[in-house]
C-alpha cells in the first residue's frame, strides 16, 4: 500500500466559535475552509493547517453545539501531536500559561520534549519539541512567530487495551514500521518517515474505555498519492475482509474508510486536489464550501448553519 504519513485528523468539538478561536488565536493555525458535514450538512466541516492545508497539517472540526463531552482512552486515537522547533517549547509554556490553557507538566518521548495542552472541549493535544529536521513552513499568523509556529502533525497516538492486531495491520497492510518502543509506547512510520509520518500505539492499563462526544478523534486519515494508489489501496483493504467503505469524493480529497480491529477509524485520502479547488489560496476559508451535489441547496444549508463570523 502506497502511503505518505498523516493526512489530516477529524475530531469532534461543540462551540463552532470557541473552536476557531482556539486553533486560530491561540495555536495560530490557518482557517482553510469552512465547510459543512457532507453526512449532516446542518453541521459545519471546520478546517485548520498551514497555509494551504498541505497534507499532513490539516487538524478539523465538526462542531456540535452543545454536544456532550467525550472521554479519550481505548479504542480511539487518544492524542494528535503537532510538531514544534526544538528550541520552541518555553515559548509555548509561557503562551498557553498566560492565555490559561490548561496543560501538563512537560514530559520526554523518545528524546522529544512533549508539552500535552487542551482545547475547549478538552481535547488531548500535544506539541513535540522534536529535535529531528522538520523543514513545513508554519502557517503565518499575527499571533505566533514564525520562528515558533507548528510545522503540522508530528503523530498521533492510539489508545489500545491491546496493540497485536493494530500493529498487524499497520505493518503487513499499511506498510507501517516499527522503529521505536518506549514503555508501553511503540513508535510506528512509514515511507520517508519523520514528524507527520508516526502513529504511537499505547497500551497504558491506565487509560479509560474512550467514549465518543466533544473533545475526542472522530478519525485519522492517511495519504495516499494518487487516485490509482487509492484505489490500489481499497482493493488491498478488501482482500483481507476488514469492511470498507466505497471511494467518496469529499471534493478537497478523495477518502475510503475502515475501522482498524481496536475500532479506531482510519481513511485513506488522496493528496489532490486540495483545499484551492473552490476558493483562492489567499483567500481560503472565507467562502462556504460546499461539495458539487450540496451546491444546488446552498441557501437552504446557509440558512440553516450557526452562524460564524470569521474575521481572523
Ligand atoms: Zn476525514
């Protein structure tokens, strides 16, 4: 199977206006593109990431108000981990205490130092202080230095009550790698591997049982280059009896899904086209973007949105 790392990384949240506020202002990601829920389409499909929403940056939303909170523990990703300089970390203690971020006490990880902070819904995040080469240019942003800004994903972490069958499926399907283990953490990557390549699979007995609601990973999706190594993929998939869904087309990206045996949900997302498909890349996030069988019924979907003034 033809993967490339981290795709983008869809959670669930409540207050549409809490969520921009917090990933724009306060981590100083881009607004990319605010769309809506092609399965709800009452409900917005809110993304952040670099610039352009390159793959592998794009952490997104789909804002519920007033849904419950979750629970992150097993059979869900359990952390999404953005990658930062090495030298950014007290920057980013210093920032998230002075805006009352709730965080963690700072801890090591194969080497990296890990800050752990929250979202308003109390999503777990974490900011690697990684000392690998990580060339992505952060997205810019009136808040953060450049010299400090997140480069895009550095992993994401899985909760497992067991990893066997994960792991399985992640190195003899996926053509994932073990390259590291640490405690109860074992370090996967694939292709080039580096920051926005690694999935950690932890088997900590202290984890809860994860319970899906606002604040925990709906899914993670893969790259995949091509509309071919897509569907190159979704035949590998099929042979070995895991379900899988047909190939949909969330216009900024082709995506198939299936659950890993833990239950997690992954995609697999195609590189192209991307996020300037409907708007210009200086001006995404700007315009409702609407897939082109949702286009004929956009008053009704404008009218029935939440409203969400953007003016970042
Ligand atoms: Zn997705």
């Amino acid at each position: 199977m033809n993967l490339l790392g981290l795709h983008h990384i869809t959670a669930m949240a409540s207050d549409p206006r809490a969520n921009f506020d917090f990933y724009t202002r306060i981590l100083g990601l881009r607004f990319i593109k605010k769309s809506v829920n092609q399965d709800d389409p009452g409900t917005y499909h809110l993304y952040y990431g670099d610039y352009a929403g390159s793959p592998g940056t794009a952490l997104t939303f789909f804002p519920w108000p007033g849904l419950r909170r979750g629970r992150p523990g097993t059979g869900q990703a359990y952390a999404t981990a953005f990658s930062i300089p090495a030298a950014s970390l007290s920057f980013w203690q210093e920032r998230l205490a002075k805006l009352s971020i709730t965080t963690e006490p700072v801890a090591t990880r194969f080497g990296d130092q890990v800050l752990t902070a929250f979202d308003p819904d109390g999503l777990r995040l974490e900011l690697i202080a990684t000392h690998e080469p990580d060339p992505r240019s952060p997205a810019p942003s009136k808040n953060v230095p450049e010299a400090h800004g997140i480069r895009g994903f550095h992993s994401s972490t899985l909760g497992l009550i067991d990893a066997q069958a994960t792991a399985t499926v992640m190195t003899k399907l996926m053509g994932y790698r073990l390259v590291g283990k640490e405690g109860l953490r074992a370090r996967y990557t694939v292709a080039g591997g580096g920051p926005g390549s690694y999935v950690d699979l932890l088997t900590d007995p202290a984890l809860p049982r994860g319970l899906n609601g606002a604040g925990t990973i709906h899914h993670v999706a893969f790259r995949t280059p091509t509309d071919a190594s897509q569907s190159q993929a979704h035949s590998e998939i099929t042979r070995t009896g895991l379900h899988i869904s047909p190939i949909i087309d969330r216009a900024y990206f082709k995506s198939i899904y299936y659950r890993e045996p833990a239950g997690v949900l992954f995609e697999i997302a195609t590189d192209q086209p991307g996020f300037a498909i409907d708007e210009p890349l200086a001006t995404l996030g700007t315009k409702l973007g609407l897939p082109p069988l949702l286009e004929p019924h956009r008053a009704e979907i404008e009218a029935a949105l939440p409203p969400l003034v953007i003016n970042p």
